[in-house]
C-alpha cells in the first residue's frame, strides 16, 4: 500500500487529482499518441471507449440511484450514439456475458440489489461495454471471498483472450498476479525496482524488496503457531444449536427469513485459535457477533467460562464485556474519527476501571508498546495513521481490558502483503504473551492454514465440516471445502 500502483495508472489517463496531485513530467504513449498531450475532450473520448477501468470497491463507484441498466447504456449512447434500444439489447448481451443471472430481469435492478461478486460483474460489464482496448483493473478482486475471486480472475481472463485485451492488473495478492499475469512490475515508494515475465519474478527475484514480498507471503507448511491448547479443561466457549435469523426485506426466501446462523455448536479451547472460514454470506461474522451477544441470537446455547450469556441484559453482560472483545475489519469504521490515539486506548481502561485514573498514561503507552505504535504518535488521530497502523490501534484497543477471548473479524482482509504478515506475528505474539484465545474469522484460507489450530467452514449459515487445520487441508471431506480450496491461487514453489 502507498507504493504508487494506483497513482501510476491513474496519471495514465490524467486522473490525478489536482491539486494536490500533479503530473510532473513524462509521457504516456498510447497507440502512437501522448495522452498526456491531448485535449480533455479527446482524453475523454479515449478514456470512455478505448481505454476502461475496473474499481476495488464497486459500490462507491456504481450510482445507487440509477439502475444497471441505465448505467450501462448511458456509455453507449454517449460514446456511439446508439439508440436506446440498441443501447439495452446491448447492454443485457454484455450482463449476461460476464455471468449475471436472468439479464433482462436484473437490467432494471439497483447496485444494493446484487452481491459484492455480481456488483463487481456488473463493473466490467461496465467497463466493457464500449469494446476497450486497455483494461485497467484496480485491485478488483481484493474484497470478495476466496470462490467469488476465482470465478472474477477467470471471467477476466477469458473475456482478455476473447476480445483480444491488453489487461493492466493491479493487485497486493501475489498468488492472484500469479494466476493471471504474463509480465510483473513490482513498484516501491514510486519507483519500479523490478520487471521481468511471471515466471522470472516468482521464481528468480532479483531484488530484496520482491524478495521481501515474497517472503511475507503466509506459507501453508509452517507450523500454525507456537501456542499449546489446554483440551483437558473445560471449553472456554460452549455453543449448542445456535440460530441468528432476520427477517428477509428482499423477499428471497419463501419463508421470510434470513437464517444467518441456522443450528450451529462449537467449543473453543483456552488459548486455542480456531479459524472460521466461509464465502461472503455464510454467516461467519453473525456467528462471532452472535457469540459475544452483539445480536441477539433467536435459538440456542452460547456459554463462556461455564456462564450462560444468552437472556442477559445489558447490565448482566457489563463485567463479561471486559473478558470478550472484538476486532473488527475496518479500523478506519470502528474507531472514532474524533478520538486520538490517547483517547481510543484511555476509553476502555476507564470504563472497566482496568486501572486508576492516575495510571492511565502509563498504561496506554505500555498498550502502544505492545502493539507497535511510536509513543510519540499518542495524540494523532485515526486518519494520520496508515491501514496496518490504524489495525494496531484497533487491537491495542482490544486487548486493553485484559480479555481472555477475542473474536477477530477478517483483521487483515484490507492490508498489503507485508503489512498483513507484520499483523500476524503481532496476533500470534500477543495470544502467547497474554494467555488469549482467539476466533479467527477471514474468508483468506492462507491467513487461516498458517494462524490457526483448529478450522470450521460455514456455509449458508450451517456448520458442514471442522477439524485440525493440517487434516483438513489434506483430505477434506465435504464437496463445498474441497471447492473452496481448489478456488485458492497459489504462488509457484509455494
């Protein structure tokens, strides 16, 4: 992250925005013309039919008041002024094209209406509507699960070699570049340090940085982690038969519910790391949330340290609160844009009364301390931080009030590479240095064969299959866990 991949192919099209971007110097030659030379109009008119885009996150780049179908034919009509008509029959031969089930009807369908896979469709039916020549996608599969990423990388690839595409593709997932690229350019700090065919750079990297990369990639041989489970004592968690139903507002389900969590029973061992794993939509973090009584669950057991939680009110559930937290995904969501990093790490010592009013510097540097964080950055606040840094707040947070489990919701799912294996280390040193047991929910099965003891899969909102991580790696039994492996990209010799 920050390394300039983005940055340089957006100053490809003179979209650096300005200010304070600006494009110093250079040319961008482009079937023998300077973009960068051009009139906005003639950039324009390259930009809209010859060269197009795919976004990372298509729902803040999709209109949410304007249906597909408008969105799609809008292009054609704008850059070769079809009729309407033309325009549609057009746009629902390309929705169906890149996989959208029963076009003509979804045509008329609203982007909060489609999945995180299908939105993603509908960009590059978006982007190709106008029969491109270039294709930039800008990390287009990094936040979609591990079977919808297979079936985005294949339709890429496919449609590159049907519609004779040149494809710049921007990714921090080294095994996704793996899987689809011929060349490799490896950026750091704004600069190329390497280039060189997939082959060369996977197999022969030349310099320390790609090394670094590569290195930094969770390896599924090593050994899950250091920390000895305790199966002779009683489960720290105890879930029998858990349910977490809703009700169904977009009419799905013939019986009018979303059965998120349906009849699912768990244990988790002290200091143990169980991983849940599962497509978007299966219900793992409705599970963790249900666990910690963050939603009311509508069934079932959830019992911690022998306790029933389920049926206790806010005041029964305030001096449990302090022994189970929750990581989320987003630390730029879940922490406070108004608190300071002193303010974020204060909040829960003086809640729980953790410690004196007296001692809560000192604790909060000792929390920096333990996380990673420069004590000197105690009153920046969250948007001065990067992605892994605003991560290590969130886990300082977390682990403030000395808790003994701590739910962990697709930490890393959003960070780089090498970021992402810096907050590894830091998860697993923490559970050995504070005694902690972890769910470890992520929907990156390298993340988890490499962190975790233990393994369950959901899917749609069941428990199908669970065991040792290695076992299950190795001979899974269930058709859903064995697809989803088979979806997960590999790097050469790795």
């Amino acid at each position: 992250s920050g390394s300039g991949k983005s940055v340089c192919c957006y100053s490809m099209l003179g979209l650096v925005p300005m200010p304070p971007g600006r494009i110093e110097s250079g040319r961008v030659m482009f079937d023998g013309r300077d973009l960068l030379s051009l009139p906005a109009k003639a950039l324009r008119e390259i930009r809209g039919r010859e060269i197009a885009t795919i976004f990372q996150d298509p729902m803040t780049c999709l209109n949410p008041y304007m249906t597909i179908g408008r969105q799609l034919t809008e292009p054609l009509e704008y850059h070769l002024g079809l009729a309407r008509k033309d325009a549609k029959n057009r746009a629902i031969t390309i929705l169906d094209e890149v996989g959208i089930p029963n076009p003509a009807r979804r045509f008329s369908s609203y982007p909060h209406e489609f999945s995180g896979g299908m939105r993603q469709r509908v960009m590059i039916a978006m982007a190709l509507i106008t029969e491109p020549r270039l294709l930039i996608a800008d990390e287009p599969t990094t936040a979609l699960d591990v079977t919808v990423q297979a079936q985005v990388l294949n339709l890429i690839a496919d449609l590159q070699t049907r519609r004779d595409l040149a494809v710049i593709m921007i990714s921090h997932d080294l095994a996704v570049i793996a899987d689809i690229a011929d060349q490799v350019v490896v950026m750091n700090q704004g600069d190329i340090v390497e280039q060189a065919s997939a082959r060369n750079i996977f197999s022969k990297p030349q310099h320390p940085y790609t090394r670094s990369l590569l290195a930094a990639v969770p390896n599924g041989s090593k050994p899950a982690s250091g920390v000895e489970t305790e199966p002779k004592q009683p489960p720290l968690v105890e879930v029998s038969h858990l349910c977490t139903w809703f009700g169904d507002s977009e009419g799905k389900h013939k019986d009018g519910l979303v059965k998120a969590v349906d009849d699912v029973s768990l244990t988790i061992q002290h200091r143990e790391i169980l991983g849940v794993v599962g497509e978007s939509g299966s219900g793992k973090s409705t599970l963790g949330r249900s666990i910690l009584q963050l939603l009311k669950p509508t069934s079932g057991s959830v019992r911690y340290g022998g306790q029933e939680l389920t049926g206790l009110n806010k005041r029964g559930l305030k001096p449990l609160r302090r022994r189970m937290q929750m990581i989320f995904q987003d630390p730029y969501a879940s922490l406070n844009p108004r608190m300071s990093v002193y303010d974020c790490l204060a909040e829960p010592l003086i809640y729980h009364r953790i410690c004196d009013k007296k001692s809560v510097l000192a604790k909060v540097l000792s929390l920096m301390d333990d996380v990673g964080l420069a004590r000197a950055s105690i009153r920046k606040y969250p948007h001065e931080f990067s992605g892994g840094q605003r991560q290590r707040i969130a886990i300082g947070r977390a682990i403030a009030t000395k808790p003994e489990l701590i739910i962990a919701d697709e930490p890393v799912s959003a960070l780089d590479v090498t970021i992402q294996a810096q907050i590894l280390e830091l998860l697993l040193e923490l559970v050995e240095r504070h005694d902690l047991t972890m769910m470890f929910i992520s929907h990156d099965l390298s993340v988890v064969r490499y962190l975790c003891d233990r393994v369950l899969v959901l899917h749609h909102g069941k428990l199908i299959e669970g065991g040792d991580t290695e076992t299950l790696w190795q001979a899974p039994r269930e058709p859903y866990t064995q697809a989803l492996l088979a979806a997960v990209p590999n790097l050469p010799g790795i």
